[in-house]
C-alpha cells in the first residue's frame, strides 16, 4: 500500500517473478557446483595425463563461462528487477536489512567472474598448481555467494528469531539457514554432472566420451543420495504453517510437489542409463532429458518454497500483497482506501463502489490473482460465489483459508470488493441484505465451498452418500482430504449444508416437482391472500419478471424490505422458501397456472 | 509533501556510508559503460570502413567488450544497491511506473551480452553480419541507457507519478519531462566521447606490439574524444538551462559547493579536450577520469536539488548495526588482495609468453 501496483490483470507479476527465478536458480546453482566440477574434471586430467580429458575441461569451461557468467549473472539482475516490481515493498525491507549482505555478495560475484575469465583464457597457459588454486577461488567465491544470498532467501520463509529481535544476524541465520545451504550445495553438485552430460554427449572421442560420462553421472548420484537427507532436514526446519501447505493444504503445491518427484525418477533413471549402459548414439537426447527433468525438478522446488511462505511474502512480517502483518488490525478498523497512497477512491459513494472495489483488488487480491490468466485467475475461482456468499467468504478469507491475506479493511471496503468481483467481474447481480447466517443451504455452500468446488464436483464426489455420511463427514473435512480446511460453521448450519448436498444428488425432476408441490402450498399460505400469480389484481409473476432463481431467493428473507416496506416479512423455514423460490421458478417458465 | 511518495525504510548504518559507495561504484560503473559503449561504436565504424587495420581494430575492440559488459553489469550492481538504500523510495515507484521498459533492460542486455560474444568469436566467420550484429549491440545500450535516463528522472519528479492512473500497465516514460531528452544526451555523448578516449588508451597500450593498429586505435579514439566533448558544450548547456531554476541557480552561486564543482569540471573538460587535441592520450585520460567523478558529484547535486522539496537522507532513520558493515569492509579487502594475487599471476604468463 506504500507502492504502486504494477498492474497487468491478466498475466499477473507472480508468473514473471516465478519464470525469471527458476531460470536463474537453475542457472546459479550450477554456477556453485560446476565450478568444482570443473577443478576436479582439471585434476583428473592432470592425474591421468590425459590431453583428451583437459581440453574436455576447457571446453567445459567455455560453455560454463557462457552459461553462468553471462545468462547467469544477467537473470540474477533480471530476478532483482523484477521483486522491486511485483514486491517493491518487500525488496525495499530486504535491501534495507541485509544491504551488507547484498554488498559482500557483490564482492564474490566480482570475484566469482575474474576467477573464471582467468581460469578459461589461461587454460593450458598457466602452471598446474596455480591454475587449479584459480578453480577453487571460483568455487569458494560462488559457495560464498550461494551462503549469502540462501540466508536472505530463507529469511523470507523462516525469520525466526528476528520477529522479536531483528537484527542482520538473527535474519540471517534463521532456523532453514544450514538446513538450506546444504540441501543446494548437494543440488548445485547434482546439476554440475547434468550440465556436464550435455558437454561429454557431444565428445567425438569414444573413450573420452565415457570416461567423462562416468565421472559426471557419480557426481549427479552421490549428489543425489546426499541430497535426500539434507531435504529432510529442510522440510523440517521449515514453519509448521509452511510444513502444512506442502503436506497437503495447497493444491498448487501438490502439482509442483508430483511434477517434482517424477522429475526426479526421470532423473535418476536416465542417469543411471547413462552411466551404466553409456550409450554413444542415445546419449544426446538422453542428456538433454535428464537436463530438462533437473529444470522440472528446480522449478518445481522454488515454486513449492514460494507457495509454502503464503500468505506472506516475509513470513510473519508482510502479505504477499504487501500489508505487513501489524497494520492490518488498524486497517480493518479504519479502512485501507484512506491510508493507501496510491489509492485514488478515498472515499466510498455508492456511485464509485465498482471503482473502489477495483482498487481493492489491484492492491490486495492481485500480487495472487489475475483475471482471465493462467495463474490463480479470480474468475474461475468465484464462479460459484453470490454476493452474500462473497461477503461472508472475505470476512472469513485467512481463517477459512491459511494462505490467503486476510482482508485489510472495514467492512464498508469489504462490500465495494464483493460487489466488484461479483457484479464487476462475474457480471451477476448484487442484492443487498440477504446475509449468511440462517441463510439457505445454498449460500453456505457458495461462500464455504464455491472456491475450490463446483455443485456437479461436489454431486458425483456424494453419489451415494446419505445424509448422515456426509453431514459426518462435514465435521472433519481434513480427514477427507488433508487439503481441505475444516468447516467451522454452527450445527445448524452444517445441517443445512448437508441438505443441500444431499439435495444435489435427488433426481432433478423430482425435486422440482415435490419443490413445486410444497411450494404452492407455501405459496397458498403466504402469499395468495394478496397475489395471484397471473392476472387478477396483484399478480405476482410480472414483479419477478426476469430474475433469477438466487435473485427470488435472496428477496424472500428481505420481504418486509422490498417496496417501500409495505410487505410483511415472510415467517418461514428456510426449506419452505428454497420450495417457494422452486416453485416461482417453474412457474415464470409456465410450469403453473 | 507530494503523498505519493512511499515510505522509506530504516538504514543499518548513517546514509553517508552508502553516499560514499555511491559516489565511488558509480563512477566506476560509468567509466566501464563508456569503455563498453566506445568498443561497440568504435568496433562498427572500423568494420564498416574495411580496410585492413581497421578490420582488425575491429577485431580487437569486439575481444575487449565481453569483458566489459561483464564488469560494468558488475559495477552497475553495486551503484543501484546503494542507490537503493538511499533513494529506494523514489526509485521503487518509478520504476514500477516504466514497469515493462524497466524489465527489459535485463532481458535485452542478454541479448546484447550473448551477441557481443558471438561477434567476438566467431568474428571472421561472421563477415557482414558482424556490422549487423555490432549495430545491434550499440542499439540495445543506447536504448537501455534511454530506459536508465528515463527511471533516474522520473524518480526525482514525483509530480509526474500520477501518469500511473491513466496507465498502471507500466509503460510511463518520461519522455514529456523538460530534462529528460537532454541529459540522455549529455550522458550518451559524454559516454561515447569516454569510450572513444578509451579506444585511444587501449591504442597507446597495443601500439607497442602493433604500431599501426595502435595508431589508428589513438586517431579515431581521440577524433571521437575531441569532436564529442566538443559538442558536448552545447548540449551540456541545452541540459543546464533544461534544469529546473532551483537546481539550476545551485550550480551558479546559490550553492558554494554546487559552484566549485561545477567550475572544476568545466576546467577539467576543457583541459581534457586541449590535450586530446594535442594527442596527449594520457594526459587526457588522466584529467578525464577525475571529471567523471566529478560528473557524478554534480548529477548528485542535481538529484538533492530535485529532491528537497519532499525528501533529505538526513531524515532517514538509522538502527545502528555496524558489524555487517565489518563484514562488507573485510571481505571487500580479501576480495581485492584475491583479485590482485590473480591478475598478477596472469601477467606474469602474459610477460613470461607461456
């Protein structure tokens, strides 16, 4: 709120940051593991007196140089660009705590690309000893680098013990810190021997050609196994919340987690392919495969890491959307429109509410979701979802929804963003007053469930059920799915929403048959005294002309509020007026006399 | 107070420390760029005349331009970290404003960076389209010093930001801003007039193994030199009088400091183009380097006179924390034996012609 919002609704800045990182990730760590890759494939040259070996090394070199100084050291500015864009605020922070961080890195990246111009241009023109000290300064230099810039990384997933100390320290080494930089240590080796592969698959000489690819597949192995362990210890050292997310809360996780995994089987077997059969004529596509599953594999870690820290972009510190967590009580009580500086609605008239909706989104719902895009896109997410069931849904957004931001602001702001997703996006229409509670069985869903499941996914998943299954099952919904948060509703309200579930699965025809049925009863008895449906004085139908099924609905709980008041409220069960609304229906579409 | 501007953040140690690292990694940085933006110019017009020597000039300019872009994205790193500390406010929201030009300035320095390699190895394979492929270089760091222009002016005039309601998709340039046009072009040809100067110092250097390259390396570098800060004079005045007064009158008496400066680097200039008549290569260079510092002392002058009416580092809140400050120090020192230690060992091969 302190920034302006770069706003491209339907790319959204996550994807870009997300395209960029894992680009540089799988670039950098490479840049770390190959380095010594390359000081070892050098020794074993020299120890072997093997020239073939040693120009392999040097042509390594080349494609290292070009690869990690050049892509490498322009997608880490690039990453740098596009955080201030999509986060300024949280770059801004992270400049500002760690600027010395930041600036002895700089000192190893200039370093890093001295050491490897020397190593390259001097190969084979330096003595032995010397060159190879210029490999491990590289190395060291690149380590260095990793160490620094993995204790601010893991600073935004795990600040520890600086929410209540902060200091560079305390952020610095944060409880992931040794977990991490182990876990990427081992990744750097293991993608040393992947990007090895694509060098020794084009070799001309066979001998050298397997000698090499033998030597590179125990580096991606040993890394390999080495890894496992050190991953272990990462996921738990992680927060508890994050530790949720990837065991199940997160359906985004899930997908990068099993994309993850298989790469990693690809992986493994196509090394293993590799290094026992080395094949000559297969070994390019097969290097190129276990290439493309490492970067599988890379991005779906870092993508994994980013979604585990939701809803925060500095866990415990700020949202993703760039509210820090100590301003939203504040927020909520006095409004965000007023105190947003580039918020142009500071004020709400029922005139702008669409505008100032639309401010709300751009500034609290858009660091997440786009419209229409590829990435978390907010209109297939609440297609599902009425006005009332969006109102209800943004008061209960983190409780019901871990990592979604709470909403920021009073509840006036809360109404402007309700009426511009629903009305503004979902083109539906908004009417006033019909609340959740003791609302219908329908409502709830909407607002409980329409988020991830539609009424024909939640039908076919009950076939079968009876009532009692699934009113049972509405109590504990993590044990029907870890991924699921648990309803926290009343008993009333878990009563109705089994009902409708089960009523989703009655046969159409009959439920609207015996909804019409019992609806003209509710119909004679509480409306016939002043309306007819047709004709006559006071027909009712021509009132109703043209609105929908939700509309009737939502008009029968707020009688006494329609026409100036002059109707008295309707004194009914929430079934007899889901009944009443079926049987208006039916009759708008000639169904009744 | 222009409420648009954001908030900044609390800094670790007082601002003058990143101010110092500043005004010492930026004209590092400069003086780099300008090296780079020379080759790449100097590169193309020799392989465009054609003849032999200037083939292999050409030649020899792409060898160097790798290296450059390598240390001057490296020093340019360093300048936007303490840029950022500082002014991190300001430059955060306009550089959110450019969005789109701003990311790609990355994204096409790639492109320029992979084609100054190319060019450089495979430059007699390339034949004609080495011409296409250097023009192609110098367009991308000519525009990505536009993009550059076009953030460090709107950073500094806040009531320009609300272009963002009309355009929130992050194409806002500041193209419309009075000073915007022409400290693009006192930068590019100061540049240029540098990188030319360069030319001419690289030309003294090989002319010692290659007396003919080095000659014509010296004559079109200070041709480039002299003819540039020439014309330099007027564009430099276009951009002063471009200024807004306040900022303006700073380097006219208003200001002691601001004045000094000012009359120093103009005495350096003029002393500089006097000896690159002369063709005193060093002489030039050592009176030319100095003015870029002294350059981008002036430029911060400009940037505070921009700034006072809304912002001072002064005010900015310190929390004390000296040791990472340590760290940097310390290991900028250990970096700095490394480096030495490493391009001593590469001369003595170079000397030694192992």
């Amino acid at each position: 709120m302190n920034y302006p919002v770069w706003y491209l609704p339907g790319i959204g800045g996550g994807l870009l940051v997300a395209i960029i990182a894992i680009v540089h990730v799988f670039i950098s760590h490479f840049a770390v593991g190959g380095g010594l890759y390359l000081v070892f494939a050098e020794r074993k040259g020299i120890r072997e007196k093997s020239r073939a070996i040693l120009e392999f090394t040097r042509s390594h070199a080349k494609f290292f140089l070009l690869m990690t100084v050049v892509a490498g050291g322009v997608t880490g500015v690039a990453i740098w660009f596009i955080i201030s864009l999509v986060h300024p605020g949280a770059t801004s922070l992270l400049i500002h705590i760690f600027v010395f961080g930041w600036a002895t890195e700089w000192v190893f990246f200039l370093v890093e690309i001295i050491a490897i111009f020397v190593y390259f241009y001097t190969f084979g023109k330096m003595d032995d000893r010397t060159h190879q000290a210029i490999g491990w300064i590289y190395f060291l230099a690149a380590w260095f680098s990793l160490f620094l810039i993995n204790g601010i990384i893991d600073f935004m997933l795990a600040p520890g013990f600086w929410l209540e100390h902060p200091s560079f320290w305390s952020g610095f080494f944060n409880p992931v810190f040794w977990p991490s930089l182990l876990f990427r240590t081992a990744v750097a080796c293991m993608f040393a021997g992947v990007y090895a592969f694509l060098t020794t698959a084009f070799l001309k000489d066979e001998a050298t050609r397997r000698s090499m690819t033998g030597f590179s597949g125990k580096w991606v192995l040993v890394s390999y196994v080495a890894a496992i362990p050190c991953g272990i210890w990462y996921y738990a050292s992680i927060p508890s919340q994050a530790r949720a997310l990837i065991a199940g809360s997160s359906p985004t996780i899930q997908r990068a987690l099993l994309a993850g995994f298989w790469s990693l089987v690809v992986l493994a077997v196509l090394t293993l392919i590799l290094v026992i059969g080395k094949p000559a004529r297969l070994s390019r596509p097969l290097a190129l495969f276990v290439f493309l599953s490492a970067f599988v594999f890379m991005g779906a870690f870092e993508w994994s890491r980013e979604a585990a820290r939701r809803p925060y972009v500095i866990n415990g510190l700020m949202y993703s959307n760039g509210i820090l967590l100590a301003e939203v009580p504040m927020l909520q009580r006095s409004g965000f429109l007023p105190v947003a500086r580039w918020a142009t609605q500071k004020e709400l008239h029922e005139e702008s509410l669409m505008d100032a909706g639309r401010e709300l989104f751009i500034f609290q719902c858009y660091a997440c979701h786009t419209i229409g895009g590829v990435n978390n896109d907010i209109l297939a997410r609440t297609k599902g979802m009425s006005y009332p069931a969006m109102r209800g849904y943004l008061r209960k957004l983190h409780e019901n929804r871990y990592f979604m931001p709470p909403f920021a602001g009073n509840d006036a702001e809360a109404r402007a963003l309700a009426v511009f997703i629903v009305k503004g996006l979902q083109g539906k229409e908004v009417a006033e007053g019909a609340g959740i509670s003791g609302g219908a069985g329908r409502t709830l869903f909407e607002s409980e469930c329409a988020a991830c499941h539609d009424e024909e996914h939640i039908r076919s998943r009950t076939a079968g059920w009876d009532r009692a299954r699934i009113r049972k099952g509405l109590d504990k919904l993590s044990a029907l799915n870890p991924g699921m948060p648990d309803f926290s509703g009343s008993e009333d309200e878990k009563g109705l929403l089994a009902d409708f579930i089960v009523s989703l699965n009655r046969p159409q025809k009959g439920a609207s048959a015996a909804g019409r049925d019992h609806g003209e009863e509710v119909f004679e008895a509480n409306c016939s005294m002043c309306h007819t449906l047709r004709g006559g004085g006071n027909p009712l139908l021509p009132k109703v002309a043209g609105w929908d099924r939700q509309r009737i609905r939502q008009a029968l709980d707020m009688l006494d509020k329609l026409r100036g008041g002059v109707m008295p409220p309707l004194n009914a069960p929430p079934a007899d007026k889901d009944a009443l609304t079926a049987f208006l229906v039916a009759a708008q579409q000639g169904g009744s006399k | 107070m222009n409420p648009l501007i954001p908030t900044p953040d609390t800094l670790p140690v007082s601002w003058g420390y990143f101010q110092s690292l500043l005004m010492l990694m930026f004209p590092l940085h400069l003086l780099l760029m300008n090296a780079m933006l020379g080759c790449a110019a100097l590169s193309l017009y020799a392989l465009m005349k054609g003849g032999e020597t200037d083939k292999r000039l050409a030649h020899e300019l792409a060898k160097a331009l790798p290296f450059l872009i390598a240390f001057a994205i490296n020093f340019g790193v360093a300048a936007l970290l303490f840029l950022q500390v500082i002014y991190g406010n300001f430059f955060y929201a306009s550089s959110v404003l450019m969005a789109v030009f701003w990311l790609s300035v990355p994204l096409i320095l790639l492109i320029a960076y992979y084609a100054a390699y190319l060019y450089d190895f495979r430059f007699a394979a390339l034949e004609a389209g080495g011409k296409w492929l250097a023009a192609m270089v110098l367009a991308i760091f000519l525009a990505v010093a536009f993009f550059f222009t076009n953030n460090m002016t709107l950073m500094l005039e806040p009531h320009r930001w609300t272009a963002y309601f009309r355009n929130p998709g992050g194409t806002v340039l500041n193209a419309g801003s009075a000073a915007m046009w022409p400290r693009y072009l006192h930068f590019v040809t100061g540049g240029l007039a540098m990188g030319g100067l360069f030319v001419a110092l690289y030309g003294r250097f090989k002319g010692r193994r290659d007396p003919e390259l080095g000659a014509r390396a010296v004559g079109l570098g200070m041709n480039l030199f002299t003819g540039l800060t020439l014309l330099q004079i007027l564009i430099g005045l276009w951009f002063l009088v471009s200024l807004p007064s306040t900022v303006m009158r700073l380097f006219l008496g208003d200001s002691g400091t601001a004045t000094v400066l000012f009359a120093v680097g103009v005495t350096l200039a003029l002393a500089a183009l006097g000896a690159g008549f002369k063709r005193r290569v060093v002489l030039s260079a050592t009176l030319a380097i100095p003015l870029v510092f002294v350059m981008t002392f002036l430029r911060d002058v400009v940037r505070s006179g921009y700034l006072e009416p809304f912002f001072s580092p002064e005010t900015l809140r310190v929390a004390p924390e000296y040791s990472p400050l340590l760290l940097f120090v310390v290991t900028l020192m250990a970096g700095v034996a490394t480096i030495v230690w490493m391009l001593r060992k590469t001369a003595l091969i170079n000397r030694n012609g192992v």
